[in-house]
C-alpha cells in the first residue's frame, strides 16, 4: 500500500453494513472474512457500532490484521476525542491507518493542514505510536489530486468502479507518483451496481487498487472471493457485458462528482440520486430519520431552475431523478411505517 510499506490481502472488508446486522451476526461476518484471508479492515468513528464489533471480532489477533479507521473531525479537539474514541472501541492501543474522513471540499482540506490542525494532531498520535500510518478519503476528485499532491498523506481512499471508473486515468496514476496507497470505496457504486463479478474482474485488473465491499452476510464475501480466487480475468463475454452495462446505467447513473453543486436551493444532489445505496446499507431508523430525510425534504423543494444539468458533466436529468427519488423515498417511508406499526 504505497509508502506504508504495508502489504494487505487483495481484498478488504468494508465495515458500514454491519451496523445493519445484530451484533452477533456482525462479529461472525468479521469472523468469516479474517477466515478467508482477509488482512484489510475499514471502518470509522461515524460508522455507530461498526468500531466496537470489529474490535470484538479481532479481540485476541489484532497483529493480523490491518485496521483503518477515520475521523470526519472538522476540529482538533474532536479529532482528538474521535481517536480516543476509537482505540476504545477497537480495543487496541494503535490504528494502522487513520484517515481524514470525506474531505470533500476545500474548506475542510484546509482544516487538515492548517498549522496545528488535523494533520498535525495526526502526525503526534504517529510518534506517540497510536496512529501508524495516516491516509485521507474524499469523493471528489479535485480535492483528492490536491491531497495526494501535499505529499503529506500516505493512503488516498475514493470511489472506484466499472461505472465510476475516472479515478484510472485521473488519479491512480498521480497516486502511483507520489507512492501514496490507494484504497478503493464503492466497487459496486454502494450497492447500486449488481454484477459482483464484471464489478471485481474489472478492479483486480488494478493490482495496486485494495476494493474493499461493504460486507453485510458471510456470503456475499464468499462470493468475491470466489471470483478472485477462480478466475479473476474477464472472459470476453464480460467484457462485453460491461461495456453494456456502462452504456446503459450511463445517462441515468449519479458518479457523485459534485460538479453540479452549489445548487440554488442547497439539495445535496448527489446523495438524493443514490439514496438506494444508503438504502442497503443503513440501519431503516437512520435511513428514514437522518441525512437522507432531510436530502428528501430539500430535493422537494427544488426550484426547477436547472442550473445543476448544465454543470453535470454525464448530463444527467437531474431533476426528473431528484422527483422519482423523493416519490420512491416516500413510498418506502410508508412501508417502513406500516411494518412499525404492525
Ligand atoms: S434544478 Fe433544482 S436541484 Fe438543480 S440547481 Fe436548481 S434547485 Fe438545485
Ligand atoms: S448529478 Fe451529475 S454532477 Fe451531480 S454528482 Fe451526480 S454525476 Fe456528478
């Protein structure tokens, strides 16, 4: 993994949809990959339970495996909370890597490097010995080429897969330059991308790039690592499913670029167009109360300008999909209600 040094399984466990299973099925799903060789393990201080089951889970062979984990802290203080916070839970006393969680605009990677900021607080915990190795994510791309170009980051975490796939020719080779490690989010796009295996084939092309899926059942890492192990080249017919794929999900499939924004009536667009993903991984009590209910209630009240088509650069129809998410949001939101109620 770039200049850490580290080396790591081919595949790494994504550790958000465990927070949807009991805390016994969660601690059996970490089980269950560290018994198929799995080395990589994410998670995060904002991902509720996640932390504190996979500290259970590895309890005991915390030296086989790679942790990472991340602080979406805008403050030193918090940051300093988080981390504390997060040995706690992990019930270790170090994280391998500790990454600066969703630094999406240029505010917040200012908050990272300012003098006796973020980084900084980092680049203490790693003498101090708690931190190893310290690494950052971010969605966009503009921010994560600045990132990587600090030279002060040792990981770059950011969406990759077959559909979303600008990171291999934008970013991984400036990540190859500056010798930073790259960690792929969203293989399947957060559940929104079905074929698990034209998904990996095409990631494992990258032998450089660590996937790591979001694991929620022990089969559904089964399965990837079946692909991996078995054939792990795609066959021509794959390619050309992929190729068909890619142009049908084209015109309706949201890459979360943010290149739309700023948006006259502040709709976090791209998280109301891919709000099914947030659908499969979140617990249904934070799925219909938190970040994106209120997406929804914003994305009602779009303004119908259409400022946000004209920067979408996959001209997307922005606005017929911001409606069909809110109709499908509420409807969803009725069925939860009446399962609640019965
Ligand atoms: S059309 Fe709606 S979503 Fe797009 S910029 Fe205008 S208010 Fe925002
Ligand atoms: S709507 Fe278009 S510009 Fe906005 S995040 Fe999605 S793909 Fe990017």
């Amino acid at each position: 993994m770039g200049r850490t040094g580290l080396m790591v399984s081919r595949l790494g466990f994504g550790g958000i949809p465990i927070q949807r299973d009991t805390e016994e099925d969660a601690i059996s799903v970490v089980e269950r990959c560290l018994a198929l060789g799995i080395t990589y393990i994410d998670t995060a201080n904002g991902y509720t339970t996640s932390e504190e089951r996979i500290g259970k889970a590895v309890a005991g062979r915390r030296d086989k495996v790679v942790i990472a984990t991340k602080t979406g802290a805008r403050t030193r203080e918090d940051a300093e909370k988080h981390l504390a916070l997060s040995l706690k839970r992990l019930q270790t006393d170090y994280i391998d890597i500790y990454q600066f969680h969703g630094v999406n605009n240029t505010k917040h990677l200012e908050a990272v490097l300012e003098p006796n900021g973020l980084l900084a607080f980092a680049e203490e915990a790693k003498k101090a010995g708690k931190v190893r190795h310290i690494g950052i994510t971010s969605h966009q791309m503009d921010i994560a080429k600045k990132a990587i170009a600090t030279d002060k980051f040792e990981t770059i975490m950011f969406p990759f897969n077959v559909v979303t796939d600008e990171a291999a020719t934008q970013l991984l080779p400036l990540a190859r330059q500056h010798d930073v490690g790259f960690i792929a989010m969203k293989p399947l796009a957060g559940g929104m991308l079905d074929n698990a295996k034209i998904c990996f084939k095409y990631l494992f092309q990258f032998s450089d790039v660590l996937p790591i899926p979001g694991i929620e059942k022990p089969q559904e890492i089964e399965e990837i690592v079946e692909i991996l192990e078995k054939s792990p080249r795609m066959t021509s017919a794959e390619k050309a499913e992929m190729a068909r794929m890619k142009q049908e999900l084209g015109h309706r499939f949201c890459h979360r670029c943010d290149y739309c924004q700023p948006c006259t009536m502040n709709i976090p667009i791209s998280t109301v167009l891919t709000s099914a993903s947030f659908a499969k991984r979140l617990p249904e009590d934070r799925f219909f109360s938190d970040m994106v209910a209120k997406a929804m209630e914003a994305a009602a009240q779009c303004a119908d300008c259409g400022d946000c088509e004209q920067r979408c650069p996959y001209q997307l129809p922005i606005r017929e999909m911001l409606n069909e998410q809110v109709e499908w949001f509420e409807a969803k939101k009725k069925e939860y209600a009446a399962r609640k109620a019965a």
